[in-house]
C-alpha cells in the first residue's frame, strides 16, 4: 500500500519530465518536438488523476505537485513554443536583434502565458467550485491547442509552395505573422484561463445522453475533426470545448431546471 499510493506522484512526475524535456528541444530547434512533448504530458496528466481514483491515492502533496507540473508542461512550454513559432515566421523580430522599442517586445509577449497559466491553477485549487466543472479554461486545454500551432505552420510551409493550403493553415500562419493578431491571440487565452466562464469537465455521474450530451457532442465532434484533420484539429476541438459550453451556460435547457 505505500508503493501504491505514489504511484499517481510518480506518472506526474512524469508529466513534469515532459515539459523539462519540451523546452530544451524548444530552444534546440526542435519546435514541433516540443509541441509532441505538451501531448505526452498531457496523457500523463490524465493518467494521474485516473489511477488516484483508482486506487484512492488522493493526497495533499499530489495536487500541489500536479498543479506544479502542470505550470511548467502547459504553461512555460507553450509560452516557449509561441515565442519560437513567432520568431520562426518572423526571423527579424529574434532576440536580441536591432529592433526598436517597442517592437523588440513582441518576441517575450508569449511569457504571459505561463504567469496567466499560473494564476489559473492557484484559482484552481483555491476554489470548491471546481470539483466538476471549471471556471475558466483549464491549462492543460491550452496547452495542447497551442502544442498543434507548430505542425500547422509547418504544414502551411510544405504546402504553399504546391499552392494547395487549408483555412486551418492560412489562419494559423496569418495569426504568427501578423503581430497585433499574435498579441490579440496571447491576451485572450490569457482572459479564458482566468475568467470566470463556466467550461464542462468530461466527468461521468452516469452515462445517459440528456445528463451529457454536450460532453458527447464534444466526444464525437473531435473525433470526426481528428479523422479529417489530424493533428490540426486540436484548435478547432479547443474552441468548440469553450463554445459547447457557452452555450451550455447560456441557454436554459431542461436538464438544468
């Protein structure tokens, strides 16, 4: 029994690996590696809240080392990420280069990310109203829709020069090389990690369609994007996830009575 109960510390502990790991490939050049290790982390991420339940290993300490792991995996990684993606498509705007002020800026106004993706998670734990739902885009959702962004820009590499590009490629590329949309992106998944909209969590009391179909509609929704798609998907499943639940949220519906 004291070997099971560290076994959930352990798979996050694992998680934390990741994200180390993601920002020295990062700042190596290896962006879209980066972006493999925000998913890997994300699968431990799930892994160590499914075998705490399991085997009822809930402690203290394994929420705040989660919350820690958490910081560093979907938090400073993909603020890393973003930074080097943004100088990637715009190798003038490097660090440390000739550039004025304010523009010389631009390049750092990704670290927003980790400081908001910080705050989320110390709300997180602070408030009883999380237990089944979220208040706020959970970190570990922006972290997967920002570890897509690399593998888009490089899709919209390859397949421009054969003129053949998707609006998922077209949009992405446009949003890193256009500055004032890259910062108009990183402030609003800043305001959705703090604020105070109420998102669904994909936690089953049972398994009827009225009690879920929203997380259902997700469920299959990303799915067929995923079929289609691939890994571009994952901003699109994103920003359904807070859209099904604004309208969740927002439109009174009988479940809720």
């Amino acid at each position: 029994m004291r070997l099971t109960k560290h076994i959930p510390n352990f798979i996050t502990c694992c998680n934390l690996l990741c994200g180390c790991a993601g920002i020295v490939l990062c700042f190596n050049g290896h962006i879209a590696g980066a972006g493999m290790m925000i998913m890997a982390a994300a699968l431990f991420d799930f892994c160590d809240g499914f075998a705490a339940r399991a085997l009822h290993a809930y402690s203290a300490i394994g929420k705040d080392l989660d919350s820690l792991a958490d910081v560093v995996s979907f938090g400073v990684l993909p603020g890393m990420i973003m930074m080097q993606v943004f100088i990637a498509v715009n190798p003038d705007y490097h660090i440390g280069s000739a550039i004025p002020y304010p523009q010389a800026l631009l390049p750092w106004v990704p670290c927003l990310i980790p400081v908001f993706s910080a705050l989320r998670l110390a709300k997180f734990n602070n408030d009883p109203r999380q237990t089944d739902s979220f208040r706020g885009l959970p970190v570990p959702a922006n972290g997967l829709l920002i570890a897509a962004l690399p593998f888009v820009v490089q899709s919209y590499l390859v397949n421009a020069a054969g003129g053949s590009v998707s609006f998922i490629e077209q949009a992405v590329y446009t949003l890193f090389s256009t500055p004032v949309l890259m910062i108009i992106f990183v402030l609003l998944m800043c305001f959705l990690l703090v604020s105070e909209l109420p998102l669904f969590a994909l936690k089953f009391k049972s398994y009827g369609f009225s009690q879920n179909k929203y997380a259902y509609v997700l469920i299959a929704s990303s799915a067929v994007l995923l079929l289609f798609y691939r890994i571009e998907a994952l901003p699109l499943i994103i920003i359904l996830y807070v859209l099904l639940s604004a309208v969740k949220h927002f439109i009174p519906t009988s479940d809720k009575q």
